[in-house]
C-alpha cells in the first residue's frame, strides 16, 4: 500500500466543510485523489463521518452524537456553519462516503475516532462489515487511529487491512507497536517530526505520514527529511 504524496484533510477542509460529500467532491475537482475522514458512531450504531464527539463545532446543533440516530440526519446542518452556499449540506453516513470515494475511484485515510461509552471492539465491529460491504475503489483504503485498542482489533478482524498508527508526539515504543500490529504508516503532527525520527521510520520501512501542514515551504522540508505524505487542508495549493 501506497498513500499519495498529498492527502486532502476531511475532503478539501479549507473550500468546503468538512467531512461532507462536497468537501470529498471538492478534493476531486482539484485533482486530489487521496482524502482522509473521519468516523464516527451514532446512538443507533449508524456510522457517520464527522470528527468531533458532539455536533456544536460543525453543525447548527447541540450535544452528543450518541444522543442523535440517523432519522436525525435530514433535519441537521453541516455545510451553513462554513458558509451560506453550503447549507442544508448533511452529515453522510460511512456507507455513503465509501460509495462516492470509490466511484470517483479515490484513496481513503479513514481515521477512526474514540468515544467515550463505545468501545473499541464495538467501533471496529460496526465499522468493518461497512468497508467490506462498500468500498470498491481501485485505490487502497488504509486505517487510522490514535487509540491503538482500536488498530488492534480491527487486525484480529482483518490480517490484510492496511493500518497507521496515529500519534501527536511519537512515543518510544513505536516501532514496537508497529511491528505488533504489522502496520504499515506512521502518522504525526508535521510539527512535532524530527529529521532523526524521520529517518528511523522510513529506513525502517515504513510510509511516514504527517498532517496537517498548510504551508509550502514546510511541506518542501518536510518532503526533504523523507516524509512519505502530507495531509493539508490546502492540498490544493502545495
């Protein structure tokens, strides 16, 4: 598996709201064939794009997405809280992201979220069957997460799954976990990468992968120390 050298943050982060269909049809429109979104579950066990735990940030609504199912959906703005041209956009459901990533025939960073009151085992139960029933790109699909529980699951579901370790800072067991979970990227924050780290993780094989770096002359340096992919809420522009 191989992520492409640019990967759009939650669709085109930066010229439609995030992890909506627009935002993923924005990244294609700009040539962008990788993105990275995030999934989420919802009281009913429905599994929704959407970062956050709770709807405030991106949304014209309040509290938790357990307190939500998808009869809710319809009635919930996702696009007016970035601008007046996308209101009544709607937060999709995973079935039907995978469905448009792959007709535009796309790469996917499915980044999986914690959430507080499901656990691990539950979130890779429900989110498995979805991948293995609708995703169909010729692209890879590679699994994230910053919950490692999550990974290790989900690789006693599937042995074949691309997965990525996330972190902020790299801890100093990294290359054990990696090894333990036969994961094939490494994620950071481009802010928190060291040449020497950089170093170890690509000669030990691995694709090195950082987010979210928006700024072209950082990205240039970043591909420099030997960062495999960037993800940016500007792919467009780097």
């Amino acid at each position: 598996m191989k992520a492409s050298r640019i990967i759009g943050h939650r669709g085109l982060a930066s010229l439609a709201p995030e992890n909506t269909l627009v935002s993923i049809k924005a990244a294609a429109q700009h040539n962008i064939d990788w993105v990275e979104v995030d999934a989420s579950i919802l009281g009913d066990a429905t599994v929704v794009l959407c970062h956050d735990d709770t709807l405030e940030r991106c949304s014209n609504s309040q509290g938790s997405l357990l307190n939500i199912t998808s009869e809710h959906l319809p009635s919930i703005d996702a696009g007016r809280w970035f601008s007046e041209e996308f209101s009544g956009e709607q937060i999709p459901t995973l079935t039907k992201a995978l469905k448009l990533i792959s007709s535009l025939n796309m790469g996917l960073n499915l980044e999986l979220k914690p959430q507080e009151g499901i656990s691990p085992q539950k979130i890779t139960a429900l989110i498995h069957p979805t991948i293995k029933k609708h995703w169909s790109s010729s692209k890879p699909l590679l699994i994230s997460s910053f919950d490692h529980d999550i990974l290790r699951y989900y690789r006693q579901l599937d042995l074949e799954q691309p997965l990525g370790l996330l972190y902020e800072e790299i801890d100093s067991d990294w290359h054990n976990t990696m090894q333990e979970l036969n994961a094939v990227s490494l994620h950071c924050d481009w802010e928190c990468l060291t040449p020497r780290l950089a170093h170890a993780i690509t000669a030990a094989g691995y694709q090195l992968i950082v987010y979210t770096c928006n700024d072209s002359s950082a990205a240039k340096e970043l591909w420099g120390m030997g960062v495999n992919s960037i993800i940016s809420d500007t792919p467009h522009l780097l």
